[in-house]
C-alpha cells in the first residue's frame, strides 16, 4: 500500500505529543511494508532539523518540507474576525504547499493521502482534483475543544471573548469539513463519539497513540523528585503549570520540603524560566526526554484543558513512571484509578496524591508497574497499526 502522509510540522525528530503520535503512524505503516511518502509543513515555530534527520528516515520516507509562515498576524486576524473565518486554520493556507502537493500528486499515485489534523483540510480540494486515492483525516483532538475549555479558564474578559470566537469559527469548520474525508481516524473514543454528534457520516474509528518499543533508559532516578514534562508553547501545557505553581506547589512544599519540582519541556515561557521559587527547578528543553523521564520519580500533569490524548503520559507510563493527572489529562486512556493512574482535579487531592506516594514507596512502585503493563498490552504500535490498516482497506474496499 502506497501511502502520502500530509503533516503541518516536521513529525521528525520528534520534539513534542503531537509529532511523536505522526512519527508513530509514519513507523508503523513502514514496519508493516508500506511504501510511505511524507510532505510536511515546516514554520518558523516548527523548523525542519535537518541535522537531527538520518539517513535512514530521509531514504525512507522521502521527507519533503514546505515552509509556511505560520506567525500571528493582527490584521488577518482581524479579517478572519469580520468575516467569521477560522483563523487557526487560515493560517495553515499556503500556494507553495499546494503546488507541491499538487505536483507530487501528478507525478505519482497513492491509495491513501493521510491528512494529519483537521488544520490541513483546505487541500483536500487538491487532493480530490489530482488523486484517486482514498482520503483520511487522523484528528488529534477535537481541536475546538481546546480553546472552548481555555475560554472558560480565561480571566481577562477580552481575551476570553476572543478565545470564544476562536472556538466558536473553528467548532463551526470542524462541523462543516469533517465529511471531506472519506474515513476519520480519531485518538480517542471519546473524541469519536464527539465527532459523530457534531455530524460526521464518514466511517470513524478510535486508535490512540502507538509506542515504539526501545525500552526506558537504564537510569537510577533521583530521590525525592516530581517532574512535569510537555511542549510549553501549548496553551493548556502553560495553563497546568501555572495553576499547579499557583494552587498545589506551594501547600506540596510545606508539607513535603524534601520534594524538588522539574519543570522541562521546549519554548519555556520567560516568566517560568525566570521565575524564583522554592523547590522548583525550571530545566527548559531536554536533550533526551526519555531519559529526563527515567531520571525522575513522579509525573505531575496538571491538564485543565485539551482534547485527544495525552502522548507524555502514555511515555512517562511506558517507562513505568507514576503519573498523577487530572480527568482531562487521562482522557483517552484506558486507566483503572489507583491501579494504573492518579486522578487528581482539585488542589487537595494533589496534594493528597503526592503525599501518599512519597510516603508509600510500595503503592507508588506498583502503580508504576502497572502503568507500564497497561501500556505495553494497549499501546503497543505494531498492534495499533494493524487497526489502521484494517480502517484503510475497508475504506479503500468500499466504494
């Protein structure tokens, strides 16, 4: 099966959830002996790291990069408002994409166009016009809901009118393009579910994200330490922390002043890495994120928001790691509370959480043991790629 995957980031090396769920796919479909061709979008944010590339990904996959400013500009912004344009998604509109895409699609053809992200949806049109292959989209999340949760944390009444506005145009191009496809896969079956009532008639299936087995780095982990590891250009990302800086640490260091906090992840915000407080150790990005995992002791991921499903948790739980995180935060995740994963949705029980695995090291190794089963029999990617290739020959059968 020959396979065009569309994605708007370079998915490799991966640097955050969002690359490492497309690399999975990438893969997984090349370990199952498909020939896979990938085009992606690369942006100032997102640059192509030519140097972190091998040989082996660029000979397999044919990577190409198209580069598309994709900065915040005030007076699109300011159209796409007037207009009730969803400008997430206007801003992933590019000529020099489609004409890429475009002569690819000539010069070669494919029995599926993967569409990473309901953001690439514009050329779906150009796909249609040049391919005969079949179309999926692989939702990340219900991009909507994001932004909807996010406006409803929102103090500043502007902003979070905004916020709404953004959640309200994007909601209504979710509704509006999700039967472009011809098959929608979902991360989750919540986000599946989610997708149906808002419309789509299209065949969808839920397949989460695949690990790729290597193993956790053989590391002795540092003594006392919880960690928080994620993209922190990621709006719900920055929102956790802050509200775990603001509403858990301070009570979790009183009680337990033996505890340091580490705090990584790429584009750190200034106000975190300039920040003083006690007990907290602000690392930025990491060379090695398995690794950094491996070092520490406890996952804190504090998620008020989002959609999908978590990719850093389901690591830190392949590596055996306790991870404590909110409802939001295990959504998508087939976690038993107390066995598995530690739900936590206030402050308190935070703090009760962190508290009861400090001062229990049997419990917390047995949920880490746990974590780490349940990963390996769920989560495993040459198992999820079956599913996927069974979605792709259905629709591909069904004309």
């Amino acid at each position: 099966m020959k396979v065009l995957q569309l994605c708007n980031k370079p998915p490799y090396p991966s640097v955050d959830g969002g690359t490492l769920a497309m690399n999975s796919i990438t893969q997984g479909l090349l370990g199952a002996g498909c020939e896979v061709r990938v085009l992606s979008m690369c942006s100032d944010k997102h640059p192509v790291l030519t140097g972190r590339m091998t040989d082996d990904y660029l000979r397999a996959t044919r990577f190409e990069a198209v580069h598309v400013d994709l900065g915040i500009h005030v007076l699109d912004a300011g159209v796409s408002w007037l207009c009730g344009e969803s400008y997430h998604v206007k801003r992933f509109v590019s000529n020099d994409f489609a004409a890429r895409l475009r002569k690819i699609l000539d010069e070669e053809e494919f029995d599926i166009v993967h569409v990473e992200s309901i953001f690439l949806t514009p050329y779906v049109p150009v796909i249609r016009k040049h391919s005969k292959a079949k179309i999926m989209l692989r939702a990340h999340n219900v991009e909507h809901m994001i932004w909807q949760r996010i406006a409803k944390s929102e103090r500043n009444l502007l902003k979070r009118k905004y916020i709404k506005h953004l959640s309200l145009t994007l909601r209504a191009y979710e509704c509006e393009h999700l039967n472009d496809y011809d098959g929608v896969l979902s991360i989750t079956d919540t986000d599946a579910q989610t997708f149906r009532e808002m419309g789509c008639r299209k065949p969808i299936v839920s397949v989460p994200f695949g690990i790729i087995p290597e193993g956790a780095p053989q590391v002795e982990a540092e003594e006392n330490t919880l960690f928080h590891i994620g993209s922190m250009d990621w709006m719900p990302n920055q929102e956790g922390v802050k509200w775990f800086l603001d509403k858990v640490w301070p009570e979790v260091h009183m009680r337990m002043p033996q505890l340091t906090l580490y705090l990584a992840g790429r584009k750190m915000p200034s106000e975190l890495t300039n920040m003083e407080m006690p007990g907290v150790r602000v690392v930025g990005e990491v060379p090695d994120a398995m690794y950094f995992i491996a070092s520490k002791q406890i996952n804190v991921v504090p998620l008020l928001s989002g959609s999908g499903i978590r990719v850093k948790i389901i690591e830190a739980m392949s590596a055996g790691k306790v991870v404590i995180t909110t409802s939001v935060g295990a959504e998508g995740i087939k976690y038993t509370n107390g066995h598995d994963l530690l739900i936590a949705d206030t402050p308190s029980q935070f703090v009760e959480q962190i508290e009861r695995c400090v001062s229990d090291r049997e419990y917390c190794s047995a949920v880490g043991r746990n974590a780490f089963s349940l990963i390996a029999s769920e989560y495993g990617n040459e198992r999820l790629t079956e599913r996927v290739l069974q979605f792709y020959n259905k629709i591909s059968d069904h004309e």
